[in-house]
C-alpha cells in the first residue's frame, strides 16, 4: 500500500534550506539526506509541480520559470525568504534559477540540467527520459528491480548503486516516475527557448556546481561546461564514486559537500574540510 501523499517535509533547526529534486522524482528522493542535514538547518523538500503529490500543472510547454514562479509562491507561503539552494538535475537549474530571483544565500548543484551544446544532445536527453518512464510501467521490470544486482544495472544510467535503494523505498520512486507530468511540457519549452545561456546571481550567493565524475544521465562535457561560462564565478567539483543521482549511492559523501559549502556562508571562519577539484570535471 502506497504511503499518504505530501506536498513538501519540513524539518530540522538552523538556517533555512531547500531542497529540490529532479524530473520524475519527487521530495522523498532526499530521504538518505535529510537526517543530517536537519541537524544543522530548517529544511523545506517540496515536490516540485507537475510531480506525483506535488501542485497540477497546466497543459503545454512549462520552462524553468513556470516551476520557479510557482515555487516562489510556495517559499513565500512557507515564510522563507533566502534559504541555502541545494538541487539535483532539474532541480540544480531550479536552484539556480531561484537564486537569480534573490532567493539564494548560497547555492550547491549537482549536475543541473538546462544547458547543453547541440539540438542531438536535447533529442538524447529527451529520449532517455521517456524510455525510463514507458519503461516503469511493465510488471517484469519491476520484478527485475527487486533483486540489488539486477536493480543496479537497470539504474546504472542514474546512479551507480541502485542497489542501495531500500525495497520501501523503490515502489514509491516508481510511482513518482509513472505519474510526472511534466516532462513533455519542460521538453516542449526547451525547444522552444534553447539552452540556458545567461544567468546573473548575486555575489553574495556563492554557487557550488558538482558532477558526477561518470555522469551517463547528462555528461559534463556535453550538458554541464557550458555553465561555466554561464557562471564564472562558481566553484567546480568534480566527485568520484556518484552517479547523476548522488543521494543513495554515498549520503555521507552529498552532505559532507553541502555542510562544507553552508558552513562557509553562516559561519565564515570556518576552515573547509572537503578537497576541491582542481581538474576539469570528466566527461
């Protein structure tokens, strides 16, 4: 039996923090994380709209600013005003995006959509998402994801330990996948618009952008490069051991790099603890 539907987790003490997930994903994606992370600040994990439990969306093409604007609405509702941004794909350019609205006072992405280099690289992007969807629907692939060995390979393009996910936890993110609607829209508006290409965020709003070091959702190289030119004052990591979903494949490992970055801004005499990259991140 599924579990009862919410819109968002609230939680945890210290500066306020939100959270955004992926497409086809929604807030329980953060599970791994949450606990430590609410150790050291107020968090809010909204479904983003157009998400299983999260707010309906209207038919048609739907860009990043049809999500900030209803998620700006809902921080404001919350009573949250500037919170440390933490995202993951669609929700990394979100967090972007919200902090170009001055909704940031510091921001860690991990391997934020929105950008790429060719018309092919959007048509592969787009593919890869519908299959995985079409996908979710047949019986025999669920049982498949119900032996860890079998689970890791058919995650592989997601995250490299698919295996890691709890059995409680993997009917939920099926679920979640099968009923997302708004992946044809934010398509639709991409085409329409284009990538990415300007983004202007506050300097007192650091940005952390983190990819994974084999990234198969949406390669640097081919999806992630162009957001240094975009953001040339933010800091590049490049993390070994993840995959384009970092959350189950090493929790201790997403916190550590979101606490180091936070820890920065609310307390800026605090030494870093985690190693920087000082290479291009890998394709």
């Amino acid at each position: 039996m599924s579990e009862p539907l919410t819109d968002a987790y609230v939680g945890g003490t210290g500066t306020p923090m939100v959270l955004f997930h992926g497409i086809n994903g929604s807030w329980r994606i953060w599970r791994p994380v949450i606990p430590t992370l609410e150790q050291r600040h107020a968090l809010f994990v909204p479904t983003l709209i157009g998400h299983r439990g999260g707010p309906e969306l209207a038919a048609g093409p739907n860009g990043i600013r049809v999500i900030a604007d209803d998620m700006e609405n809902r921080m404001d509702k919350a009573g949250i005003s500037r919170a440390h941004l933490v995202g993951n794909s669609l929700g990394g350019w979100l967090a972007l995006e919200m902090a170009a609205r001055g909704r940031g006072r510091s921001v860690v992405a991990f391997s934020p959509a929105g950008t790429y280099t060719s018309e092919r690289d959007l048509r592969r992007i787009g593919t890869l998402l519908k299959v995985a969807k079409a996908t979710a629907h047949r019986k025999s692939v669920a049982r498949l994801m119900a032996k860890p060995r079998t689970r890791k390979v058919l995650l592989r393009s997601a995250m490299l330990r698919g295996d890691l996910i709890p059995a409680e936890d993997l009917a939920g993110m099926n679920e979640d996948l099968q009923a997302c609607t708004m992946l044809d829209g934010l398509l639709a508006s991409l085409r329409q618009t284009g990538p990415t290409r300007e983004l202007a965020i506050a300097a007192d709003c650091p940005v952390r952008i983190v990819w994974a070091e084999r990234d198969r959702t949406i390669p640097y190289k081919r999806y992630g490069a162009p957001w240094r030119e975009i953001l040339p004052g933010a800091e590049f990591l490049t993390m070994p051991g993840i995959g384009h979903v970092p959350m189950y494949d090493d929790p201790a490992l997403v916190t550590r790099t979101i606490l180091e970055f936070t820890d920065r801004v609310d307390h800026p005499t605090t030494p870093p603890t985690t190693r920087r990259a000082t290479e291009e991140p890998a394709e």
